[in-house]
C-alpha cells in the first residue's frame, strides 16, 4: 500500500494527537518565560543565570530543525515523530525534578533537541494522511495550533506558578504526550515508511552546530552584553559567520548534505520562505512587545497582559478549518496580502495608542489583527511547499520551520534592542526642557513649589512613562509599514499552488 492511498482509521483522531503533541511542543516554548524569576530563585541563582533556560532550549531546538528532513529519511516519518514526543516527555519529567539550575539547563537542552522534529514532522504527516483536496484544511489547522499555543502559553505558565509550583510547567507535558503518543501510534501503526540509508555528514553537522549555536547564544544574550562592546558576543559572531558560510557552501556540494539547500532553487519554496520568516518575525515582535508595554507602561501583571493580547487567537481557532477549505478555490496570494493588509493596520492602531488606553480598547485590536492571522500561516505554507515532491516535504517543513524559529530570535534581539533605544532618545529629548531656564517649566513648577528634588523626581517618572509610549509608538511604526513592504515580496511567487499536492 503506498503512503499516498494510507488513510488512518479515524483521520479526526489521527489529527487531534499530531495536533495535541504539536501544541504541548509550541506552548512549552513560552510556558517557561513567565516562571523565569521563580525558577532562578528557587535554585538560588541568578536572573541572568535563569536565562539560560530559555537559551539552551532555544540552542538545541533551532540545531534539531533542519535536521529534521535527513532523520526521517533515516528512520521513518512516523518512528521520528513518535520517539520526538516519547523522548520529550520524558525530558519535561527530568526538567520538572531538576535540583539544579546545571541539571535544569542541560535537561532543557535535551528537551529542545527532541522537541525540534515535532512541528515539521506533524505538518509532514497531516499532509500525507489528509486527502489531496483537503490537505490545506490540515495545514490551516497546524497553524491554528502555532497562533493559539503561544497565547495560551504565559498565561497558563503564571497560573501554575503562582497557584502550584514552577515544575508542573514541565510536569504537566508527560499526561499530554502520553495521550498523543497513542492517539497517533494506533492510528498511523499501519502507515508505510520510507527509509533510505545515506553516509551521515558529519563535517556538515559540525559546522551547522557551531555556526548555529553560536548565533543563537549570541542572538540571546546580545542585549544584556552591550552587543558588540563585548568580547564574547564579538567571538560568538565570528564563530556563527565563519561556521555557517562555510556550512552553505559545503551542503550545496555535498552528495549526501544532511541539510537540502538545494530546496531553494525552487522559486515558491524561496520566495514563500522569505515571506514566512520575514512576516513571522514581525508578527512576532507584535506579541513580544506588547505584553512588555502593558506590564511596565500600564501597570498590568503577567496574566492580564496575557489576557489583553489573547483574542488575537479567537478567529484563528474558529475560521482556521473553514480557510483552509477554501482556499484552493482563491489565489493564495490575495489571502497574504488581505493578512499583511489587516495585521498592517492593526499595528498602525496601535500607534495611535497612549498611555489612558482601557483593557477594552486593546482586546479588540488583538481580536481584529487575528483576522490577518487566520489568513498567514496556512496560504503562506502552501505556498512554499507547493512545487516539492512527497519526499521533500519533511526537508522543506523542517527548513522553513528552523528559518522562522530563527527569524523569530532575531526579531526578539533587534526589538528590545530597538525599543530600549528609542525609550532613551525620547527621555533625552522630553529632559532637555526640564530646566529653569525654560520659561514653559518655570510656569509649571512654580505652583507646585519649584525646582526641588521631590518635585522633579515626578517629573522625571512622567517622563519615564511618556518615552516609553513613544517609543512603543514608533515601534508600531515600524512594524506597520514593514507589513506594507512585505506585499512586494508575496507576488513573486507562480501559480499553481496546489499542484504539488
């Protein structure tokens, strides 16, 4: 039986335990972030030190990805899938009894080598076991998960935090994959594998693991060293440049590449890709400033601010399926740009904000930008993977999945970078008129008792305030106009889109 003719005996439940595993992968990689201060103080070290949680979770992840395609071809699709969720449950369990913050950290990092096929290879079987004119309602589907996921994520991490203990943000993966494991594993035990047996490339697995580790570490850790005024983070870059120049090169005249570079040689694949990590790591830079912005601007805890920014997840989890069956019907490209138009907007909304803005206000702009969610993910998916044969799906998810994480930790650097900068160009300008020479402060501290140390400490907290929401203001901007730039790059790509389906 060909894997092309294999149907599961129940393809809802074959679907529901590819998605349940995919949605504890996704949710574990912001489940963690709220508990940070609880962890490291628990353990007795410090904030800093508690980061690297984060860090060597996210190292290991971003190595697994593009590893992805080869393993599968080595092992078998399902068998990947399965030992992945098997081998991270049983690393979220190490994680949740780690006595140590070195325990915990090289726990994590095992925890996100396993985790690193879950996404590609749920998005490679949804494909293969979903009929052909509805494999685009499959991927409407995976992309709910990785919108709803990470908006589930802080808040359900802050409520175990607070309500129980920081380790059952781990603990409370094992039951989960528990049951996906044999949701999938009955329904897909009959499904055809194909191996095949290549010489393993090891000069091209090395240079990917130094070049990328590299790079991640310094993505991560670049803002609290200063960057570049920093000796390590200036040898990490050197290392990240040097490594992966030379693993392009060698992979593109490899016979055997552990990573298909040669994917890109397809014009939708290319464009698609480009387009996917561009608009995710804006996307993402929305949701990682945000919730900053109501917790230090406006006063919000953890929770509320994740509360805040979850109805972007509402018309994604009602409309993702009804997308994806009409899609095949539409130009795929006008979904994008509708998505790039909408979010667009929404962050143009955005810039119009200040400080007195209402809990209300915010909720409904995140629920109108979910309209320009619904229509990201899966179009842009489909896109990309549209001209790749059966066999190169698995390769193409997985690589296009790393490029997005990766994008992803780019844009988490250069925002906070970006922000904290404009925070402080707007201070130093709102500064430059707190003087007394300035007859406009002279009118306003004259009442209130002068130029004294009380008076101008209030001042300089409002203006705190003020720099920071300006900042933020510009930073909407930005992120506004480079949805806008981004419909330029989506009409590069050729219809038809489903051909390769």
């Amino acid at each position: 039986m060909s894997d092309a003719a294999f149907r599961p005996p129940s393809l809802p439940l074959a679907a529901l335990g590819l998605c349940l595993a995919t949605f504890m992968q996704v949710l574990d990689t912001t489940i963690a972030n709220v508990a940070l201060p609880t962890i490291a103080g628990d353990l007795g070290v410090s904030a800093d030190q508690g980061n690297w949680v984060i860090t060597s979770f996210a190292v290991c992840n971003a190595i697994a990805l593009p590893l992805t395609g080869w393993v599968a071809r080595t092992i078998g699709e399902t068998k990947l899938f399965i030992g992945a969720v098997i081998l991270f449950a049983v690393t979220s369990f190490l994680c949740g009894i780690a006595q140590s913050m070195p325990e915990l950290i090289a726990f994590r990092a095992l925890q996100g080598l396993c985790s690193g096929p879950l996404f590609p290879m749920a998005q490679t079987l949804m494909m293969a076991i979903f009929p052909r004119e509805k494999r685009t309602v499959a991927l409407a589907i995976i992309g709910m998960v990785t919108v709803v996921a990470p908006i589930i994520g802080p808040i359900t991490g802050g409520w175990i935090t607070d309500n129980y203990s920081w380790r059952w943000i781990f603990y409370i993966n094992v039951p989960i994959a528990v049951i996906a494991t044999f949701m999938v594993l009955i329904q897909l035990k009959d499904r055809p594998d194909q191996t095949q047996k290549t010489p393993v490339d090891y000069i091209g697995l090395s240079l990917l693991v130094m070049g990328v580790g590299a790079l991640q570490i310094m993505l991560d850790k670049g803002n609290n060293l200063d960057w570049f005024d920093s000796n390590f983070i200036v040898t990490l870059t050197g290392i990240a440049v040097f490594s992966l120049a030379a693993f392009v090169i060698w992979e593109l005249t490899s016979a055997h590449p552990i990573v298909n570079l040669r994917l890109f040689k397809d014009r939708n694949f290319a464009v698609g890709t480009v387009a996917l990590v561009l608009g995710f790591s804006a996307f993402f830079a929305i949701n990682l400033i945000l919730p900053q912005w109501l917790e230090r601007n406006l006063g919000y805890t953890a929770v509320w601010a994740g509360l805040a920014s979850a109805p972007m997840g509402v018309i994604p989890l009602l409309f993702s399926s009804v997308v994806g069956k009409y899609a095949p019907h539409i130009d795929l490209r006008i979904l994008v740009t509708a998505s790039f138009l909408v979010i667009s907007s929404s962050c143009f909304i955005r810039a119009g904000f200040n400080t007195e803005i209402d809990f209300m206000s915010i909720a409904l702009v995140q629920g109108y930008m979910g309209l320009g969610v619904v229509l990201f993910f899966m179009p842009l998916t489909t896109i990309l993977l549209s001209n790749l044969d059966n066999h190169q799906i698995a390769d193409g998810s997985g690589l296009a999945t790393f490029l997005r994480v990766l994008g992803g930790s780019f844009a988490s650097s250069l925002s906070i970078w970006l922000w904290d900068r404009r925070e402080s160009f707007h201070y130093a300008q709102l500064n430059e008129h707190v003087s007394p020479h300035n007859p406009a402060a002279q009118h306003f501290f004259e009442p209130i008792g002068g130029f004294v140390a009380n008076n101008l400490a209030q001042v300089k907290q409002m203006m705190q305030s003020q720099a920071l929401m300006m900042s933020t203001i510009d930073y909407f901007t930005l992120l506004g106009w480079l949805f806008l730039g981004l419909l330029a790059i989506i009409w590069w790509t050729k219809p038809p889109f489903f051909k390769g389906h």
